[in-house]
C-alpha cells in the first residue's frame, strides 16, 4: 500500500507486557514521528528521527523505546505497558524538501488492561 | 516553550455559512503552520501548509492565512457543508526537525 500504514490497529494487552508498534511509509521521506493522542492532553510527540539510526525524544519520551534501521520503518516500542499508557498513537512522516508537511497514518488504538 | 491555541473549543453553524477557525502562536520564530482535519476516530489528514514567507494558502474551498508578527493563523471555509463536520487542528514547525506544536483543535459542527 501507498503513503503510511501503522499495524496493528487495534490492541488490547496487559500490564508490564512488551508491545510494538509498526510504522512503515513508502515515500522514503527521512523525517518520521510518533504522537499519542488522549483527550485532555491532545496530540504529544514521543520521540522523532530523522533518517535511519538518527532518533530523539520528544515531549513524553518515558517507558517509549523506538530504533529506526531502515528509512520506510520507525517501529515503537512500550517496554513494560502501563496503563497510562492506553491511547491512540500516530505516525507521521515528512520532508524537508516539502516544507515539512506532515503526513498521518491511521493510527493504533492500545488499551492496557 | 511555544504554546498553541485554537479558539472557539467549538463551533456549530448552519449550512452554507462562511467557517472562521483561529490559531495563535506564542513564538513567531516558526518555520510553517498546517492545518488538519479529524474526523472521529480516524487519523489526521492535511489541510494546507502555509510556508512562514507566505501570508495565505489557498485549496479549493479553503483558505488560510498566516501573519507570523501578530502570532496568528485563520482557516476559513466557504459555504459550508454538513461533510465539513470534524475537528480541525492547527500546528506549528518551529525547528529544523520539523517537530509540531499543536494546538488543542477545535470542533465544528455544520447543521443541515
């Protein structure tokens, strides 16, 4: 599929398991982003990168770890799931050369139990 | 810290009238300003990228303007239609990152 594709979209799973989330684009851009979005809070950046192996926290970085080996993926991942950490996440992608524009995916829906 | 308001929180209008939506900024220092739409529990679509060397973006039935000095972005959308129903956030990129800055959107809702 074109454009920017997050998997899985929906996920339910417990306290202090491990969970990933995928994140792949196909336009190459070199800038991606995760945001968690809760009402109340809106939209907070989580960490960023801006080509592969170049990554950095955003607003609400903790119990978050991302890698990004490969340009068109930038997988998060909760070490230990809180419930806290139930919320809708966002990838994003852009391009400098594009004026930074940013592009959505559909989001994942996680709930922690 | 740059901080990002939208106000109204929420809107409802009648079909056919003109839209207003407002978007102030804390820092001028910004690089763009974009616009978003969400519809209920789906993703974020773009709306308009407004450049900081340009004063407004134009697309259709809507238009954007930007005066960076006073820290302010409008969308306005012509005629208004039931479809235009959603949320509408406005963000700034204020680094070479291109990290955005929301702001908390506001609600709209276009009665038939």
């Amino acid at each position: 599929d074109a454009g920017i594709t997050q998997s899985p979209r929906y996920k339910i799973t417990e306290t202090g398991r491990q969970v990933t989330l995928m994140c792949h684009q196909t336009w190459s851009h070199s800038y991606m982003f995760w945001y968690r979005q809760d009402l109340g809070h809106g939209l907070r950046l989580i960490y960023y990168s801006a080509a592969a192996d170049i990554t950095d926290k955003g607003e609400v970085p903790d119990g978050y770890v991302v890698s990004r080996s490969k340009t068109e993926n930038f997988p998060l991942t909760l070490e230990s799931a809180t419930r806290s950490q139930t919320s809708v996440y966002f990838c994003a992608s852009s391009e400098w050369d594009l004026g930074y524009e940013q592009y959505f995916g559909p989001g994942t829906r996680l709930t922690v139990t | 810290k740059q901080e990002v308001t939208q106000i109204p929180a929420a809107l409802s209008v009648p079909e056919g009238e003109n839209l207003v939506l407002n978007c102030s900024f804390t820092d001028s220092a910004i690089y763009n300003l974009q616009w978003f739409r969400q519809d209920p529990g789906k993703g974020l679509t773009s709306l308009l990228l407004i450049q900081s060397s340009q004063r407004e973006q134009t697309s259709g039935r809507l238009n954007a303007s930007l005066d960076k000095s006073s820290g302010r972005s409008t969308l306005y959308i012509a005629a208004s239609q039931p479809g235009d129903s959603a949320t509408y956030l406005c963000a700034v990129i204020a680094d070479s990152w291109g990290k955005l800055q929301f702001g908390a959107g506001t609600q709209v809702v276009v009665t038939p």
